[in-house]
C-alpha cells in the first residue's frame, strides 16, 4: 500500500509499501476493540474491556505481527483521508495517525501512539465530525471508536459525548457496563496525554504536532491544511 511521504521517516530496508495493508476486517472482530482501547486508551480497564466485548483480544496477536503493518482508512472528504497505521516495528513499535491530503501529498502525522508519544490529534469536535463523515452507522461508530486514543480535549467531559460513545459501543455489539467505559475515555483516566484543553484549534499539549509551540510542531502551512480538512 503506498502511502505518500510515509516511507521517508524509515531505514531503507524497511518496505513500507509492501509491509502496509488494509487492516479493516480487523475492526470486525470484538477482541480487537477489547486489545485495542486496553493498550492504547484505558490500561485501567484491563478486566472491564474484555468483559462488555465479550472477548479477550488473545486472538488477535496478528495485528501487531511484524511481518504487515495493517492500515484503516477513512474518508475527510474531497479525496483526502485520516489513516491509521499498526507500525510493526520489532523495536519501535507504535500506532500512527495520519491526515492523507488529496492529490497525492505526503502524509501528515497528527498522533503516534509509543515509547515517544506525539498528541493529542484531534478535539473531541473533530473526532466527532470524522466519524459522523463515514457512509454508514457501523462505519461511523468503527471510526470514532478507532481515533479515540488520538484525542485529547477536555471539551469532551459531557452527556452528550459519553452517549455518542455508547451508542457506538453498542452499535459494534458491546454490552454491559458501556457507560462507565465511555465516561473513562473522556476523562482524564485515558492513556498518553489525558485531555487538554483547546484553543483556536490548537491542543495545550507539549507533545501535539498541532501546537506550534510544541516539541514535534508541524510547519505551519501543514498545520493549517490539517486544520481545514479536520474542520468540524
């Protein structure tokens, strides 16, 4: 899978193109949101995860085989995408959220989920509007669920997101206690960088390449494209 711009953060021997594949139909499976919220969202819900998915992940040690990187994709609109990428590393493994601009621009990275942690990408009203992009309810409620980790806004401690959040649990067939997972991910229970707040589209957060102030700033006219496709 070729992925403009992204080869050029890696060591020659490392053939992005043919390591990346589409990752999707891992989404299908409930042991994958199980693994997938427990290591990269709430590591304190190790027993509450499994529990209202009905799986344990155990059955998904392919996601993070380093013989493919898989990679989910998404629509932002006019041709450009927001992907996900399971970098299989064997020493430096991660997570990468990236904004694909149309045309064939390189990629732009907005999180990194690893050892070296870089957000958060999106505000919750971002987050919010990608999903609510996608073309069907199952799609929408896979996407939100998917970027979670990526976001950091403490904007998103309200009703109203925790509903949207169980709603999409639900939706991918979670049962049990959903709410109290929802309400977690919105607070500043979650991994990484917890939530900050945002202004003028830019997270307080050291670590965001979104913040120009930051220690992995993005160039300012990256930041601005990012900007105008993630625009709610």
């Amino acid at each position: 899978m070729l992925i403009p711009g992204y080869q050029d953060r890696f060591s020659e021997d490392v053939n992005v193109a043919a390591l990346t594949v589409d990752g999707w139909h891992h989404a299908e499976r409930p042991g994958f949101w199980a693994l997938y919220w427990r290591e990269f969202l709430l590591p304190d819900e190790d027993d509450l995860l499994p529990e209202i998915w009905g799986a344990s992940g155990d059955d998904l040690d392919e996601l993070f085989d380093s013989a493919s990187w898989p990679v989910l994709r998404m629509g932002l609109g006019g041709g450009a995408e927001l992907a996900v990428v399971f970098r299989n590393l064997r020493e430096e493994g991660g997570v990468d959220f990236l904004v694909l601009p149309n045309g064939g621009r390189d990629a732009i990275e907005i999180a990194g989920l690893d050892g070296h942690q870089r957000g958060p990408g999106l505000s919750w009203a971002e987050l919010a509007a990608v999903a609510g992009r996608q073309r069907n309810p199952a799609r929408r409620a896979q996407t939100l669920l998917l970027l979670a980790p990526a976001f950091g806004d403490e904007a998103a401690d309200t009703p109203d997101a925790v509903a949207l959040l169980v709603k999409a649990m639900r939706t991918l067939g979670a049962i049990g206690d959903t709410e109290r997972v929802a309400t977690a991910a919105v607070s500043d229970e979650v991994h990484f960088w917890g939530h900050v707040p945002w202004v003028a589209g830019v997270p307080g957060s050291e670590y965001a390449p979104r913040n120009p102030d930051s220690l992995f700033a993005l160039p300012e006219a990256s930041r601005r494209l990012v900007t105008e496709l993630l625009m709610p």
